[in-house]
C-alpha cells in the first residue's frame, strides 16, 4: 500500500496489515490465527478498511489501495 495511500484514507498501521494479508488471498481465519487475535477482530478491522476506501469487496478494496 503506497505510502501517500496510507495517509490519505487515514489508515491505522494494523489496518496495513489487514490490507497487505487480504492482497495475499488471506482468509480471514489465516489473519486471525498469524496476528493472534479473534476473527471477529479481524472483521471489525476489514469494515473500516471497506468504509474508509469505498469499496465493498476484497477485490475493490485492493484495487483501491493501489491507486
């Protein structure tokens, strides 16, 4: 995720991780179990990463991160 990207949407340093694991075809299971925490944490995090970019899929979310 660009730098500029980053600061632009606001994105928390934990909501990088999410963005960058999901981008790795991640499940939300794998992320849970790799960052030790709940995979209700994990999609508390992934809905504010789709709120604060706009989109409303994996696909979308990535492909808004990369612009």
């Amino acid at each position: 995720v660009p730098r500029d990207r980053i600061e632009s949407l606001g994105l928390s340093a934990r909501e990088v991780d999410m963005a960058v694991m999901i981008a790795k075809g991640m499940t939300n299971k794998e992320i849970a179990a790799a960052l030790y925490i709940s995979p209700a944490t994990v999609r508390t995090h992934i809905y504010n990463l789709y709120r604060k970019a706009g989109a409303r899929s994996r696909v979308e979310l990535i492909n808004s991160l990369s612009s």
